[in-house]
C-alpha cells in the first residue's frame, strides 16, 4: 500500500502545481461571482437559478479536471520516459495502475471540495442558510461518480496513445451517459430488433452515471436521501471502477516497454 | 564469485506491427554471467540488443525464451528489483518536484524507513554534488545536473547491482569524470555495476569485463585485459574489428 500512496502522492503534487486547476477555478470563481452580484428584476427565487447554473459549472469543471489529469498520466509518464526508472523498482503493474487511480481520484476531490466550498460560501452569504448535510450528499456522490470516470479514462489511456483523443473520448461518453443514459430503455423500445435488444444490453450494462447527479439536493434545498442509498451508491461507483481497473491491468499487465 | 546476474539462452522477438513486416529478433541465444562486485562493460553499436536485454533485465519487456535472473530471481517476478539501481539513457524525471521531493519518493517504494531515508538522501545528494540544489525543482536543473539526479534516484536504496545505460551520454567532459569516478567508488564498495555505453575509451578505464553484442548475438565476452593482450590492440580497435567494420581508405 506503501508504494500505491507513493504514486499517488506525487499525482496530488503535480496537480497542485500545474496551473490547470487554478485557471478553471478563477473562471469558475469570475462567473459566479458575476452571476451572484446580479439582481434581476427584485426576484429572491433568482438565486436558484443562480445555483444551477454554478452547479453545472463545477460538473463541468470536474469532468474537465479529472478526464485531463488522469487521460495525462501514463501517456507522459511514456513521453518523459519517467515509467522507466519507476518500473525498474519493486513496483508492480497494478500498484502503478492503483497508483494512478487514486492520485487522480484524490486530487479531484481536492478540487472538488474547494469548488463546493466556494459555492457554499456564496449560496449562504445570499440566502443566510446552508445545509452542510446536502452539500455533504451531493458533493460525495458526485466524487464517486468522477472515481467511474477516472478509471474508465485509465483504462482508455492505455488504449488510445494520444491523451487528446482519450480525453475527447472519455468526455463525449461521460457527458452522453450523464445525459442519455436514463433515456436508452425508452430509446430502445422505439426500434427494431437486434438493435432493440443491443441497447437494452447497453442499458443494463453501462454505468449510470446519471444516478449520481444530485444537485437538485443543493438547488431546491431538497430533503436528504437516506445514507443506506448513498452507502449503496457508492458501492455501485466502487463495483464499476474496479471493473474498468481490472481491465485496464489486464490490458498493461503483459505490455512491452520499449 | 558469487553470480550477481545470469542470462541464459536468451532471445528477444519483437512483432512488427506492419502487414507483411517479420518478426525482428533483437537479441538471440544470449548467454552471459556477472560477478559480484565486478564493473562489466555491455557494448555494442546501435541495434546491437544491448537496451533489448536490459529492459528484460529489468522487466519491462518478457524474453521471447530463454531466462534472465539477477541475485537468483526470476526478471519477471518484482522482488527481483529491490536491490537493483537504474539509470535510463537520457531520462526526463518529474520536473514538477524537487530533487529530495523525487528521491523521497522512490524511497518511499523502497518502504525505506523515514530516518533512514534523509540520512539515503544526504548522503546521495552530497555523491552526485547536487547537495546545493536539493530544493529547486528538476525543471530548472542543466543536462548534466538531470544526469547525475538520475544517479541518485538510482542509489537510493544502496542497490548491490547497478544498471546503467550510457550513463555519460550527452555529458560533457567534466559530467563524465563525475560519473566516472562515482563507477569507481561504488566499485570500491563492493558494488556489481552493470552498464552499456559508446565510450569505449572510458569503458577500458572503468571495466574489469566486457561483452560486446552485434545484430543480437554475442561476439565476445572477457576480462579487459585478457581482451587487450590477447587482439594486441585497444578496445576501439577490437570493438571495429569484431563488428565487422573496415574503415574507408
């Protein structure tokens, strides 16, 4: 474990030190403050939609950090030849994946708890109220979300080379899936077989990602959701990384190195 | 002597991924043995397998067939480089981190414990003479300076075997002489060095044995001196000669 924590320690560092995150953060920051300090016509219920749009901001944000920090990491770890002198130590193929993933993991939480703490601050300074509990909910579950989208794009950096293509490819899915995939089964009953059984299939087997998607907990000041189905959630987002990490070992495991 | 490191029938195939392209034998039926405490010169022309067999050495490519084993290991199992050091020609290292921040690090793999690991870290730092620049990140460093941080990731853990590939390359004079007689110290101590380079005069210098490799095969392997008294000629001359080049009138 010493070795994965290792790994995943200098993804912390290189994330805290490059300037991506802090160019994504200012904007965020420049936008909703832009938005917060406009006052359209005396409406109090505003702020709602001053909220949605800031939240959807930070989703944006955190599949942008988490789909570009982790689609980076083997690419340039190739690139820079750095993967040379770090496998010629006692590190196996799979602490080096599970390395990875946690970096990228943990580094998206750090930026997802500055972003939600910002926005935290703001909401309450307008509406002299805040829920910590929801905040709580919903910026977990959208962690564990980002922990399936971190190893899918894992697995897709060691199949595509280029970490642009990876990048654009994890995005188009993760967004697809955040906005279809609650509809596929009603796509599905609109065609024709085989294609009607495929996007069953499809349905049944691809992470819902949308299920995690709880901003509404945040907007509308919604009651909580019962901690067994964010316990049960999460142990849906842990059962799908893990698939996608398994792959992505099986695909590494036996890579030549040249 | 106590085998440090052991190759034997080795072969090494890539598989081209072009249509119609054969396979490229890298290396083929390699045999070779290394002593403790010997510096053992691996040389060859470009192409020749020498990278080929250090990345199976190191694990990073499996032999087509044949075994490789260092301390009595099997390459292929991870434990087998826990007492190993290595320096990658050229390598780039995280340029975002300090030089003590990237040899905490690769302790930290190495479960070196804490204490341990700043008395490592002072005492390669002050080997390789990068003491001075232990805070400022790799990125700032020279050519020479990424080098010899190279180095010192590579000693970290004491290793007893040392893998270097063209540890000089790109150095300038004063560079060379550095690693040079960092070679010689860890062969004072001990210490089984294993490397590959073009300079062949510094080889001569350094070396106690050498193999020298060619298209994959092995065309020579013996104690530096035998080498030398035996061809009556330098390194350079029998490296050309057993290669196969004749020099232009």
């Amino acid at each position: 474990m010493n070795t994965v924590w290792a790994l995943a320690n200098v993804v912390v560092l290189e994330m805290v030190r490059r300037k991506d995150f802090y160019v994504l953060f200012i904007l965020t920051v420049l936008l909703t403050g832009t938005a917060g300090s406009v006052n359209l016509f005396n409406d109090r219920s505003i702020v709602r939609y001053l909220k949605e749009i800031c939240l959807l901001l930070i989703w944006v944000s955190g599949l942008v950090i988490a789909i570009t920090c982790t689609a980076r990491q083997i690419p340039a770890e190739r690139e820079h030849r750095t993967i040379f002198p770090l496998l010629a130590k006692p590190v196996t193929r799979a602490q080096f994946l599970l390395g990875k993933f946690l970096g990228c993991w943990l580094a998206t939480g750090l930026a997802l708890a500055l972003f939600y703490l910002f926005f935290g601050l703001v909401s309450a300074s307008r509406e002299h109220s805040w829920p910590v509990a929801n905040y709580l909910q919903a910026g977990w579950l959208h962690w564990m979300m980002l922990g399936i989208v971190i190893a899918f794009t894992l697995l897709g950096s060691i199949v595509f080379a280029a970490p642009s293509s990876n990048g654009t490819i994890c995005f188009v899915c993760s967004a697809g899936m955040l906005l279809l995939g609650r509809h596929l089964n009603k796509v599905a009953l609109s065609l024709a077989e085989p294609l009607q059984s495929l996007l069953y299939g499809l349905y049944f087997v691809l992470p819902h990602l949308e299920l995690f998607d709880v901003r509404d907990l945040i907007i509308h000041n919604w009651e909580l959701i019962p901690w067994g189905v964010v316990a049960l959630a999460t142990l849906y987002a842990a059962a799908y990384a893990a698939f996608f990490l398994f792959a992505a070992w099986l695909i590494f495991r036996r890579r030549a190195l040249n | 002597m106590e085998t440090t490191l052991s190759i034997e029938n080795l072969r090494v195939e890539y598989r081209s991924r072009d249509l119609g392209e054969s396979t490229k034998v890298a290396v083929r039926a390699l045999n070779l043995r290394v002593g403790q405490g010997e510096v053992f010169g691996f040389l060859g022309p470009n192409g020749a397998g020498k990278t080929s067999t250090m990345n199976v050495l190191l694990g990073f490519v499996p032999p087509t067939s044949g075994t490789a084993r260092i301390f009595g290991v099997d390459v292929r199992e991870p434990i087998a480089r826990q007492r190993i050091g290595y320096l990658p020609e050229q390598t780039y290292y995280y340029k975002f981190l300090t030089a003590e921040e990237l040899l905490r690090f690769y302790a930290g793999i190495f479960q070196i414990p804490k204490a341990e690991t700043e008395q490592r870290i002072d005492a390669v730092l002050k080997l390789v003479e990068l003491d001075h620049a232990r805070k400022r990140q790799i990125k700032t460093y020279s050519k020479g300076m990424q080098q010899r941080a190279g180095l010192a990731q590579a000693l970290i853990n004491n290793p007893d075997l040392l893998i270097l590939d063209e540890p000089t390359s790109g150095l300038d004079p004063i560079g060379r002489m550095k690693v040079r007689e960092i070679i010689q110290r860890l062969k004072s101590e001990g210490k089984t060095v294993f490397f590959s380079s073009h300079e062949l005069g510094e080889v001569e210098t350094v070396c106690d044995r050498v193999a020298i490799l060619h298209q994959g095969e092995l065309k020579t392997e013996g104690r530096v001196s035998d080498l030398l008294r035996e061809h009556s000629a330098n390194l350079e001359q029998i490296f050309l000669n057993l290669i196969g080049f004749t020099s232009q009138p």
